[in-house]
C-alpha cells in the first residue's frame, strides 16, 4: 500500500539544496516508531482457537481500512482547504497522514538496510535499487499547486505570507522561496513591486545581495560599521537594476569619501537616495573627554550629484556641505524634485540656499535644517518658482501652497519673518503648519489677513510664556477641513475655544500635554461643544485624541466628546485612563455616537464588558486595540464572537501576533493584522 501525500507539505522541499525538506521530515515517525504500526499487523496468538484467529483476523483488516479510510479522508480535505487558501489547515492534515503512515520513508529505510548487506553481485540488489528509487521519486514527488491558484491570491496573500516582513529580504538569511523554481522567483519579484528589497547588516549579508543583483530594486543599509567595504560592493555586484538605496548608519568614523565614491557603480539607475546618521552615536562630542576637536567628515553634494546625476530624491541627516564652485554655472540637475538636508552643526546660510535653487530647479519639495536664511520668499519666487514643500514647503505657480515652520522662542524675531511670509502668500495657502512663539501685539496687520484656500492648519507651541503663533488663523479660514491643535496652543490663548468652527471642518486632531493651570480642560470642552451648537448639521466625522503620559482625559472632556452626533471616525489614546473610565466612556459612546464606523483605543487594553458594550455601535466595521502579551484575552475572543458588524481588527503592539491569530481563528470573517493605526481610516 503507498499512501498520497498532499503536496502542501512538501512546499519548502522545492529548493535545491533540501535543507528545509530534511527540517520538514526531521519530526516525521518511522514505521518502527509509529503508534499505528503495531495495532495494524495481525497479532500473535499463543492460544489458537479458530472462532478467535478469524475474528482478530477480520478486526485487524477493518482496522488496516479505517485507518487508510482516514488517510484518504485527510488527503481529500487538505486538497480541498489549499484550493480555499488555508494553507495553515491543509498543512496541518498532510503532517497528520505523514504520522499515521510514513511508508516511503520506511522504505528507503529499508532499502539502504537491504544494499548495505547485499552483495553488489547479487541478482536481488538490482531489485532493491529499483524499490529505493520507486520510494524516493514517490517520496519527492511534487504538484505545483501556485499556478492553479488565482493570481491574486498569490501576489497579494501566499508570497508575502511566506517572504515576511513587508517583503523586505535579509540578506543575511537565505531565502528559500528564491531557489524554487524561475516560476516562483519571477513571482516573488512581481510581488515585491518588480525587483527585490534587501536590507544589509553587514559584510556577511553581501553574498546573497551580489547573488540576485541584477533584480535588486532597493538596498537598505543598516549600519557601516561592520566591516562593509561599500566601494568594494558595488564594483562587485552588477546591480543594474538599482533604484533606491538607503544608508541608515552612517558612523562619523565611516569614510564619507569612500561612500560617496561608491555611488558612482550605480550611477546610471540610482534615483533614490538617503544617508542618515547612526542613531546609536552620542550625542557628546568626542573632544569632551579627549580635549581635541576631531572635525567631522562632511558629505560633499557636489559630488554625490556628479555621481547620481538622474537622482529624483535625496535625503540626508549628517554633515554636508554645499560648495558647487568647483562645478561649471551651466551644469543644473533637472530631475532632483525633493531635497531634505540636516545636521546637527553649522547653519545653511543665504549663498548656499540661492545655490541649491539655482542648481535645482525643478525642486517641489526642499527640507532644510538648520535654516538662517531671514527672506526666502523673494529667492524662491526668483530661481525655483515650482518649490511645493519648503520645512521649509510646497508652492505652485502662484505662490505658496505648503508651509510648515517651527522655531523657539530663543529665535525671537523669527514670527516677523513669518508675518511677511503670510502677507505674501495667504491667499494661495492650502497647508500651514506652524510650530512658533508669538511675543507682539494684536495689532500687527497679519491679524486682518484672510486665508480662502487654507483646508489644513496644524497649531503647537513650545512650552513658554508666549502665546501661540497663528491662533487667530483659525478665524480666517473659512474652509478648513482639518486642524491639528495643542493644549499648550489652546491654554496660550483662550479666546481660541470661542471661534466658531468652520462649517467644512472634517478632521480634528487634539494633543494633550500636561500644564501647570487647571483651566484648559473647559477651555476644550467648550471648544469641543461648539460643534453640537452650529445651526446647521455638524460636518466634523473625525475626531483624534492623543494624550502624553502626564496628560488625560476628564470626565466632562469625555462627555463633549460623546455629544458629536455626527462623528464617524474616533481615535483615542488616554494612558491614564482606568477600566471604569473606559467602561463609562463606552456606554456614553454607544449613546451619542451611533453613527461610528471606525474606533481607535490604543493606550490601554480594554475589557470583555467594554467589548460587548461597543457591540451597540450597528455600523462599526473597524475597530483598533491594545493587547498586551500577559493579557488573559479568553474573554476578548468570546465578546468578539458575537460582534458580527466588525470588518477589520487590528492589534496592538505589533509584536503581539497571539491574539490576533486566535482572533483570526474564532472569526475567519474578520481581517485582523497586528502593527501601527490603519493610515486608511484616519
């Protein structure tokens, strides 16, 4: 008798080199060791009574057919669960027949016995070579089962089930799905986005990069320090493919040279570029304790545009220096739209800033930190028209659109550059992100600006005695859709809670920090309860309430939250929040917000009642949560049993994938994932 084995169990044995086939059969019951292998031979019987012999005789046969009977059934339901995507099920059902009847193994067992004894010269070794062989092709046979599954189901579901974290390769570990067959490999680069992401740690993670570098997309360099000979590398590999190329770690004691020198391997293909410095580095000079100052190498960008000079992005966070004198004026690089450059020393001054837009000049997108430049505007206006985000920010034709700006209070005079800036560009403003102390008066001509097109405004301030730049935006901008406030904003002044929400304000962001006065949360819950007082119906659907650890949520915050009829979308973080505050939360939600469909806590781990208490919400379809590792969830899963309106659960932290596959078990009609908030919903 040769028992099938479905082919889903042997899907790590495609590979060459079969280590994964020796890791799947390792655990895989001999004969001899089979539990089945003695209740299945017909027995021994001392005392030998006819009626008996064929009654055991008989018994033992239905036995050796119900057992095969299981077999078949087993072989017949993984057929059936693979063409129904459980992999995990069917996978389960063929381990299980390769325990109940493990003949081919055997076999060969037996075999390699058998030749071992025989004589080579003797007329039966030939038979018992030829049964080794009948084992082994019976024991390695294959059915490629990928291309009768849709193809979706591939690309989007199997590939990166199986290659893992967002198909982001390491070449440190070999990837056996890669050495199956052309078939899967050509698959695994179609669902990688058509080339591969590798991520390097160090030099021994080079071989398998060099291997498949001609369908290398993107590298992403952990860390210089361990022996990586970049310049080495890239002469090696043949990385013709290679469109993006991260280096998160750079060390000051790396040679910048060396590196930038290295870029020119990749020179013809490269349009993606980061450099940052390693975060592990202290932040205290090196001359503290040695008494010398050791100058920092600085990456030049002179040259690492000579040597990329179809780069669409770059991105740097170390040392640079901008000096283009050793280049001819004519030479521009056309294809650069973002730039983002910043240090920890030195300043980017008014001559290195007209330099960037001069060689630059189809730049959207430029970040610049730190920045001394005192008017831009006019430069920008002059040389690079088309800038769209300058952290400086993003501009269209007639001005600004994107502006986003954040200074202390140290830099005093900093809000008067900003006041000249709005009075040339209000009107074209469409994103304003500011981040200032105001320390003028409230007669200043920016108080009387209008602003028809701002939709996004995101107010903070730095926790000093000033107020809040820009607070008075929030009247002038008739057709907001979404701001993004502070407490620290809100309590710098409090006339703030008093302005009348934009009747088009879809998205509210608050941050909670702590403060010394009392007085700011009725400041928010007054602002919060001018949403239920507008005349007409309320258009804010989303609402997002992030606290700090010293900071929480009051009762009559709760309440004002509770009052917005009309929300859709509600995230909520409160540390300091206790089971009965959330229960009592809950059971006001269920109440005031019926028409939610998508709900965020994601501080703390919420209990079986505050579950069932949600189940009240008909039109809630996604809902995210925190989990701990210790939490007891048997209660969790029994109150989502019966909360059959949830499409989508995702649970935090990521790295709490327990539950979310218990989730996945109880409910298979639920999506559930583990990791950050769902970007989709809010």
């Amino acid at each position: 008798m040769v028992t099938r084995y479905h082919p889903l169990l042997m899907i790590h044995a495609f590979a060459p080199n079969h280590q994964a086939t020796a890791k799947l059969f390792s655990g895989t019951t001999r004969l001899k060791d089979s539990i089945w292998n003695d209740v299945r031979q017909q027995p021994t019987l001392p005392a030998n009574r006819q009626h008996d012999t064929a009654s055991v005789s008989d018994s033992t046969t239905q036995l050796q057919q119900c057992i095969q009977k299981v077999l078949t059934l087993l072989d017949d339901r993984a057929i059936v669960l693979t063409r129904c995507a459980n992999f995990a099920a069917a996978l389960r059902d063929a381990t299980a027949m390769q325990e109940i009847s493990p003949f081919q193994r055997a076999a060969m067992h037996i075999c390699n016995k058998g030749l071992s004894v025989v004589n080579v010269n003797d007329p039966g070794y030939s038979t018992l070579q030829e049964a080794k062989t009948v084992a082994m092709q019976r024991d390695t046979c294959r059915i490629d089962f990928i291309s009768q599954l849709p193809p979706e189901i591939v690309t989007d579901v199997l590939f990166p089930m199986l290659l893992g974290d967002g198909g982001i390769l390491d070449g440190k570990k070999p990837c056996d799905v890669l050495d199956v067959s052309k078939t899967w490999f050509d698959l695994v680069v179609q669902t990688c986005g058509g080339g591969l992401h590798f991520k390097i740690a160090d030099r021994y993670s080079l071989a398998q990069v060099i291997r498949y570098a001609q369908y290398t997309e993107t590298i992403e360099i952990k860390s210089t320090s361990q022996g990586l000979r970049l310049f080495h590398f890239f002469h090696r590999a043949n990385l013709c493919s290679l469109r993006d190329l991260e280096i998160k770690g750079l060390t000051a004691r790396a040679s910048v040279d060396h590196v930038v020198s290295s870029l020119k391997f990749v020179s013809n293909t490269l349009t993606h570029l980061t450099i940052w410095r390693t975060p592990y580095e202290p932040l205290v000079p090196l001359e503290r304790f040695t008494g010398r100052a050791t100058p920092e190498p600085s990456l030049r960008l002179a040259e690492i545009f000579l040597n990329c000079p179809h780069l669409v992005t770059l991105d740097i966070i170390y040392e640079f220096d901008i000096d283009f004198s050793a280049v001819s004026s004519a030479i521009t690089w056309q294809h650069l739209i973002m730039l983002s450059l910043n240090c920890r020393k030195g300043s980017i001054y008014n001559g290195q800033f007209l330099d960037i837009l001069k060689r630059f000049p189809s730049l959207k997108k430029i970040v610049l930190n730190p920045f001394t430049q005192t008017q831009p505007m006019a430069l920008i206006q002059l040389y690079c028209p088309s800038i769209g985000d300058l952290e400086l920010t993003t501009t269209g034709p007639g001005g600004l659109e994107k502006v986003s700006l954040s200074g202390d209070s140290e830099n005093g005079d900093i809000w008067m550059d900003m006041c000249s800036m709005l009075q040339q560009h209000h009107n074209t403003l469409v994103h304003l992100e500011l981040n200032l102390d105001y320390s003028g008066n409230n007669e200043h001509e920016a108080f009387n600006l209008e602003f028809p097109c701002l939709k996004i405004l995101t107010l903070g301030r730095f926790d000093s005695k000033n107020a809040c730049f820009g607070w008075w935006i929030m009247g002038k901008a008739p057709f907001l859709e979404k701001l993004s406030i502070t407490t620290w904003a809100i309590e710098s002044y409090r006339t703030i809670a008093d302005f009348t929400p934009s009747p088009t304000l879809r998205k509210l962001v608050i941050s909670f920090h702590a403060t010394n006065t009392r007085e700011y949360p009725t400041v928010i819950e007054r602002y919060l309860n001018q949403f239920t007082q507008q005349k007409e119906k309320s258009s804010l659907k989303d609402l997002k309430i992030c606290c700090d650890r010293n900071a929480g949520i009051t009762a009559t915050d709760a309440a004002a939250i509770c009052s917005l009829k009309n929300l859709q979308h509600l995230a909520i973080s409160s540390p300091l929040w206790s089971q009965s505050e959330m229960v009592h939360f809950a059971k006001m939600l269920v109440e005031g917000c019926q028409y939610l469909t998508s709900l965020e806590l994601t501080h703390k781990v919420p209990s079986a009642y505050t579950i069932i208490l949600l189940q009240r919400l008909q039109h809630l379809q996604y809902l995210a949560l925190r989990v701990g590792s210790s939490t007891d969830y048997r209660d969790l899963l029994d109150a989502f049993g019966m909360f059959s309106q949830l499409k989508f659960v995702r649970i935090l932290p990521a790295g709490n994938s327990t539950f979310a596959r218990c989730l996945k078990s109880c409910r298979p009609d639920i999506q559930v994932s583990s990791g950050r908030v769902y970007q989709n919903y809010f």
